[in-house]
C-alpha cells in the first residue's frame, strides 16, 4: 500500500526517455464519493483524472491549466478532467451511474461503457488569447490507448500510457494510478524496448499501485537496469475550483424570470457543481442583491 498521492517524473541520464508515474487512489476515492459512480464509471473517471494529473505535470507556469475531455459515443456520455500546475485535479463522469457487465474476469468493460466512437481532446491553458486545442479521433474508448493516440498524432511524441483504477467489492477504490513514458526526439531504440519490456513484465499498474509500498519502487521497476534521475515529484490531490461567490455571480445572470422560474419549480435556489457534486443554497434575497442594475 502507497500511503499518499503523488507523482514522480524520471529522466534515463542521457535524457532519451521520460517517464512520470503517479499513485492516485485516495483522490479517485474522493471522486467516486462525490459522484457516486458505479463500478465501471469509476474506472473510466479514475484513468481519465489519473492521466490528466500526469499531464498536469508539464504545465509550465503556475496558473496555466489543462483539460481532458473524453467524448465517447457510449452511455458513460462525456467525461471531464480539469487540472492546475500544482497537482490539484476534478473531474465528472456525465452518467456516473452508467455500467455494463464485464465482457472478460477481472476487467472492467470501460471501454464500451465510454464508447469506441467519439474523440479525445486536450484543452492546455496558458493565459494566452487562443489555448492550444488538440483533438483525437477515440481508438478503444480504455482511456490509455486513446492518449497514446493523442500524443503521436498531436503531439508527435511516441508515447507508452498505462492507466488503472481496481474497484473493490464494496465499490471503494483499492488502487488507482497511471504511467506515461515519452520518447525524446532521437531516443535509442534499444532503450525504449527495454523499457517497454520492463512495463510488460510488470503486469498491471493497479496491481502493482496494490503492491508497491512508494511510487519510488515503481520507477525502479520501469527503469531496471537503465540509469536514471528523478527530477520532479508532486503531491496529487483532488481538489475543486467552485466557490459560493462563483456560483452566486453565475445565478447573478439570470433574469428575476428565470430566478423566479427555478425558485417556484423547486421551492429553493440549489445549485451544485458539475465537477465535485458540492450543492450550494442560496436565498432569493441573496442572488438579488448580487444583480447588476
Ligand atoms: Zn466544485
């Protein structure tokens, strides 16, 4: 067992290959609670936050930001990840209640739960005019072959991906994390099948977040007999952006209509966010004093 949630990148010493691998289960936890997923949208919402708090990890300045939306055409609808440099991540499964039986023992059917159909895209925010946008056709729906897709074809990065959430009986989350290892332009071709072979022999990176006692191991693992540094480590954790004064000022901009609308439907003004499931209360009074005359 892993005791806490955090990421490690790791460079071999000529500088060839990078490989980050990240140890996620108490956050994917957290945002199986808040939206009470079933098993399999667990699954997909833990690979898809796993994968973009590793990608997180490259922003460049404090406050840049990244997105990653999986857009499938199964009944799990889209699914959201947002991330800030720093390690802090959310996420949203549109039907976290969505699940299918598992086609094989032992493996979730993610893939069909997200769909085969549909795309992947990456939202980086850098604070500039236009953010980069970069959007991929879905190849499985699994999560990590859909982002190995997206690094080569957008990216132009080789890219080896491993993402794994294992549910527990009672739905709990028993282990969740991911890997990605990126080839350098020009990296040796010899390292990269060592590495790649090490990644296989290792099996499953859910069973081996179960096993390993530090994410330190892991990389170990990964890069047996190969020289390497590791040159950054981060805390990982689940954590939103939404405030009463954001969600106060986004009620702000209705009209007393629509406010009046809302209130006589349900008798109260409830608002909850998309991305963590908090539900904020607010009286008329409250969203009326906030309106711009
Ligand atoms: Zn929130």
């Amino acid at each position: 067992m892993i005791a806490r949630d955090y990421l490690l990148k790791a460079m071999d010493k000529d500088k060839q290959v990078r490989i980050t691998i990240a140890h996620t289960t108490t956050l994917v936890e957290e945002a199986r609670r808040r939206h009470n997923t079933s098993a399999t949208a667990s699954a997909a919402l833990g690979r898809v936050l796993t994968a973009a708090l590793i990608m997180g990890s490259d922003l460049k300045n404090e406050k840049d930001a990244l997105t990653l939306r999986v857009n499938g055409d199964g009944i799990a609808g889209p699914i959201v990840a947002s991330v800030d440099s720093v390690g802090h991540g959310r996420a949203f499964i549109s039907n976290p209640a969505a699940d299918l039986p598992s086609s094989s023992p032992g493996k979730l059917a993610v893939g069909e739960l997200v769909g085969r159909g549909g795309y992947l895209e990456v939202i980086k925010d850098a604070g500039l005019k236009q953010p980069f946008v970069g959007r991929v056709n879905l190849v499985s729906g699994e999560i990590a072959e859909d982002l190995s897709s997206y690094f080569l074809l957008s990216e132009q990065i080789p890219s080896l991906v491993a993402l794994g959430v294992l549910v527990d009986t009672d739905l709990s989350i028993k282990a969740a994390g991911g890997l990605i290892i990126q080839a350098m332009p020009g990296a040796d071709d010899i390292l990269l099948g060592k590495i790649e072979n090490n990644v296989l022999q290792m099996g499953s990176i859910s069973a081996v977040m179960v096993q390993s006692q530090d994410v330190e191991s892991v990389v170990a693992t990964v890069m047996s007999d190969i020289a390497y540094d590791v040159i950054a480590e981060r805390p990982l954790a689940f954590k939103c952006t939404c405030s009463r004064e954001r969600l106060a000022a986004i009620l702000a901009n209705l009209t007393r209509e629509e406010l009046a609308e809302t209130i006589e439907q349900t008798g109260k003004l409830e608002v909850s966010c998309n991305f963590c499931g908090e539900v904020y209360h607010f009286s008329e009074q409250e969203i009326i004093k906030n309106k711009k005359p």
